[in-house]
C-alpha cells in the first residue's frame, strides 16, 4: 500500500482527469520527471527519439493523458555526465542505474 499521499491523490487525478495541466508538472517534477519535450529540448534530440528510448527501456518515462515525461536521472544514466549536467541534475546522477 502507498503511503505517499501526493501519489495517491495525482493517481486519483489522473483517473477522473480534472488536474490542471501546470499541476500535472509540478507534481511530476517532484517525482523528478520532467516533460519529454523540455528534456528532447535539452539534450539535443527530437522528442521521438525520447519515446523510442522509453520504448525500448533505456529511459523511464510516464504518460499521464497526452504528455509524456521522462525520469530525468533515467536519461543521465543512459547518456552519461553531459546529459545530467544539460538536465540540470546534480554530479554524480549519471551514476545512480
């Protein structure tokens, strides 16, 4: 069981779909995800390579209704220290698995 009452509720959210878009975000990025499209922007890449990444499970990434984010970490650990430092991540993130 979850004991993370902001989980709990975005969970709620999501199902019945009354979350305020710019909520969404600063909920997810509190999770430490950030939109598909600010991380593409970011590192240089298109936002359909962001996706084939999540598909193929270098990168983790959630869909909540039409949006994509991705787990910022996920993509320092697959791309290496420049991509932590692009995302704005602390040192040493590109080392967590």
């Amino acid at each position: 069981m979850c004991d993370d009452v902001d989980y709990v509720m975005l969970c709620m959210e999501r199902k019945v779909g009354n979350m305020l878009p710019g909520k969404m975000t600063e909920t997810m990025r509190s999770r430490g995800y950030i939109p598909a499209s600010e991380a593409a922007g970011r590192i240089g890449v298109t936002v359909y390579s962001l996706y084939r990444w999540i598909e193929a499970g270098k990168v983790e990434g959630e869909r909540v209704g039409s949006h994509w984010y991705v787990k910022a970490d996920s993509i320092a650990a697959c791309l290496g220290p420049h991509a932590a430092e692009l995302l704005g991540l602390p040192s040493g993130s590109a080392a967590k698995p």
